[in-house]
C-alpha cells in the first residue's frame, strides 16, 4: 500500500526550545515532544519525522444496517460495510469501545489499501463505507485518500465521530463525505472536562470542545453534509434537562428537520453508574420533539 502521510501539522519548539510538532487535526492541538504521542496516542514525533501508524489500518471490518450507526434518514434499509482502528482523541469514562480506543499494549491491525476497500465493498454489493467504532479523524488523511477511488465505484463515504476535528480538516472532508452522525457529547460551559477535553483550545475555532463541535455541525450541514446527532444521556455528565433544552434549541436554529438521537447510556468501561433512567428518556424526548422533527430514542427497550 502507498504510505499515507499524516497532515496537519508543522514543525514547533517545545518550552526547552528542543524540536517539537505542533499537530492541527483535532481540537486538542497538541504540542508533541520528541519521542511522543499526541493526547490520542496515534500521532507521533520522532523529532525528524511526524507520523501516525495507524493509517490505514483497521482491527474490525463488518457489514452493519445503516441504521446502526445511527443514520436512520439517509438510504434508510441498506448496509454499510464499516471500519474501525485504534485510538481516540477523547476519554470518555463510560467507553463502550474502549478495547480499541484505548487499548492496553500492542493490538493486531489489519491494512487495507484504498483499492482494497473500494474492492470489498463493491464485492459484497455495498454503496457506502463508514469510519466508525473508533474516532475516525485519526484516519482523516486515509478517508481523503480512498474516498475519491470510492466515489469512482459509486461508494459513499460516511463518518462516525465525535467531530472534535480542525477547521482544516473539517473543510477538506465536507467536499468528500456524504454523511456523518456526529455525537455531541455534552452541552454547556466546560462540558467536556469529563471526557478528557480542555476547556480551551490551544488555537482557532470558538475556543471550547462544545464550541468547536457546534461549529463544525453548522458548517458541515451548510456545506450539504447530511448530517444526524445523537446525544447519549450518561447520568452525572450529560442528563441536564436544561443543557438539553439549550442543545435542542441550537440543534432547531440549525434546521428543525436535523435528525436526533437520544441514547440510553449503561455502565462500561470505567463509569459505574445506573443506566439512565427511563423517565428521563422520555422526558428529553418531550422536550426534543417540542422543537425538532425527527427525534429517536435508542438504547430503549
């Protein structure tokens, strides 16, 4: 496979004036010192070269419902053929996929090339491919490549994630994915401390993880992205009826016909919570449905 290089990123100095990166693919702008990773653990500085092993490579492929990822209002009743990798760019303690966002030790990758992809999918008859499973903004340079050979054999690209990306690679992606869920994973000042996020940004956007996330969701949906949310209610971190109410109302400025998932959280990973309580869900419901089009409840039985 042709070696994909990372982007984003330039040559900087640490506060010793040794060699450094300064990385822009995410919210976190990290400052990576030699022989370092970035916060996400796949970008790294060997203080010659900036690099991320991880592009291209893939440790669960598996043909899912669309509805699955959640896009329940774009080519509803199809599959979608779905790629996750390694690492994350947030902390989030109630993980569901913290074997491979945060794996313990070296962990078996498979590579895949761009040809590859467009290949298996066209073979299992599949129109579209999802980043997913994992953040897919650590595979943004793999997704800029395959997506044109994609688009040639027909195949959509579709994205997954918490949208904590630069402006940069915000704008690069708009012009090559068709759509993407995009999880907005608290609402209000300092929201995302919880989740492994600091409460500024180093550089550019609006400052804050939330303030960039809400940036990125209304230049995506301006740019013609078909866009879904899903909000998941984790007691303690994200079951504000208020904060809730404020996202709607920014969700309704929006468009009213934005889609919105609601999603029961369960105990994982670290955070030993009880599982939301179901009269909460159908009261963020109420509360959804007094302004926005679409809302759906998950995780709900």
């Amino acid at each position: 496979m042709e070696t994909i290089r990372p982007r984003w990123w330039k040559p900087a100095r640490d506060e010793s004036g040794n060699p450094a990166a300064l990385c822009g693919l995410c919210f976190h702008c990290c400052l990576i010192k030699q022989g370092l990773s970035g916060r996400c653990g796949a970008r790294r500085f060997d203080g010659s070269a900036f690099e991320s092993p991880f592009l291209g490579k893939f440790v669960s492929v598996a043909i899912d419902p669309i509805e699955k990822k959640p896009l329940y209002h774009w080519r509803p009743g199809t599959k979608i053929l779905s790629l996750g990798s390694l690492r994350c760019n947030l902390f989030c303690p109630f993980c569901q996929n913290h074997a491979i966002a945060h794996p313990k030790g070296e962990t078996a990758a498979r590579e895949i090339s761009p040809r590859d992809l467009a290949l298996t999918a066209s073979r299992h008859g599949l129109a579209a491919v999802a980043y997913t499973y994992n953040e897919p903004t650590l595979q943004a340079e793999y997704i800029i490549s395959a997506a044109p050979l994609l688009r040639e054999a027909g195949i959509a690209t579709v994205m997954v994630t918490n949208g904590l990306f630069s402006s940069e690679a915000r704008d690069e992606l708009a012009t090559l994915t068709e759509a993407m869920n995009i999880d907005i994973k608290a609402f209000g000042k300092n929201s995302y401390a919880p989740l492994g996020a600091a409460e500024k940004s180093a550089r550019g956007g609006r400052g804050s993880a939330e303030e960039t996330v809400m940036e990125n969701v209304e230049s995506l949906f301006r740019a013609g992205v078909h866009i879904e949310l899903t909000n998941l209610a984790v007691p303690g971190i994200s079951d504000s009826e208020d904060r809730f109410a404020e996202m709607v109302n920014w969700i309704a400025g929006i468009s009213r016909e934005m889609p919105l998932h609601i999603s029961r959280y369960f105990p994982a990973y670290r955070y030993e919570a009880p599982p939301t309580d179901i009269r909460l869900m159908k009261k963020l419901e109420s509360i959804a449905r007094g302004k926005l089009k679409f809302v759906h409840l998950g995780n709900v039985w």
